[in-house]
C-alpha cells in the first residue's frame, strides 16, 4: 500500500463526512473538506508521478474516489436544494451509464480501457468548480449566482456531450468484438 493509496483512500473516507456536513448545513466545514479532498487528489497524483508509486490499484481507487466524491456531493448539494435536481439526476445517471457499459463489456469477455475522453475531463473540471462555486456560496454567503448559473448550463451540456462521447466509443466498441475484430 503506497503513500499515494493510503492518501486516496483517506479522500474515500472523507466522502461520507462531507456528505453528513451538506446535510446537517455545516456548509463551512463541507466547502474546507471538499477543498481537502481536491488538494489530496492533487497530491496523490503528484507523489504517484514524481516517485514512481503509481499502482494499478491506483489507477482504479483514484478514479473511484474522485467519481464517489463528485456524485455524493452532487446528491447532497441536490437534496439540500443547493443543485437543480435534473441537473444531479443527469450527472449521476451519467456515471451510472458509464459504470454500467464498462462492467458489461467486461462481462462479455471484452473489456474496455479505461481512457477518459477530453470532454470527460473538461466535464470534470466544471462539475468540481461549480461544487466549490455554491458550497462557497453556502459557506460563505458569496455571491456568484451568475457564475453558478453558468455552471448548471456549462455542466449539463458538457455531461450530455460526454454521454454521446462515451455511448458512440462502447457502440464501436462492442460492435467491432461482435464482427470478430
């Protein structure tokens, strides 16, 4: 278990408690958290880089961490009516859709890489701001309503273009394995 491991799994671990601190409106120590996380995500990436401690456990826990994150703070920014729940439903189906079509394809004997498309990132990028915009806005009583507003729409079209990314490379995907290529 290397250092960069120990460090991500400490961000899985930080899920739960951010969660419970949206929920119970302990917006403050939810925004310090999630800026925790964020930092922790950067330094596990950084150490696994730099000294040569990536691990293939790595390269599926950091992921998961950071998608476990994003749609529980989703969910809880949603449920605290923080978040446009169409907007949680569309993000959190899109990862739903992601996981699904990688574990079938799995199952049928044909895995898939795990390669994040360059929207997939974007989308990420933008998914992580707009969280920090409104737990800061909560926390803090900022004011970014046009800049969060910006977010809902920029995240939206983002995930539905990554969607359309990710379901054209698993039809092509599972296609070419079904003619035998």
């Amino acid at each position: 278990m290397s250092i960069p491991n120990l460090i991500t799994l400490a961000r899985i671990i930080l899920v739960p408690i951010v969660v419970w601190s949206i929920i119970s409106g302990e917006m403050q120590a939810a925004f310090a958290l999630f800026l925790v996380a964020g930092i922790s995500d950067a330094v596990d990436g950084y150490l696994a880089k730099r000294f040569h401690m990536a691990s293939e456990l790595g390269a599926y826990l950091d992921p998961l961490a950071d998608k476990a994150l994003i749609v529980s703070i989703y969910v809880s920014l949603g449920l605290a009516k923080a978040l446009p729940i169409s907007l949680v439903i569309l993000v959190v189906s899109r990862d739903i859709m992601i996981i699904t079509g990688f574990m079938l394809s799995w199952v049928v004997g044909k895995p898939m890489p795990v390669k994040p498309h360059p929207v997939s990132k974007a989308n990420t990028v933008v998914q992580i701001l707009l969280a920090t915009l409104v737990l800061a806005e909560k926390a803090f009583g900022v004011n970014v309503v046009p800049l969060q507003t910006a977010g809902i729409v920029l995240v939206a079209l983002l995930t539905l273009l990554s969607i359309a990314f990710y379901l054209t490379q698993w039809f092509h995907h599972m296609n070419s394995f079904a003619a035998g290529h």
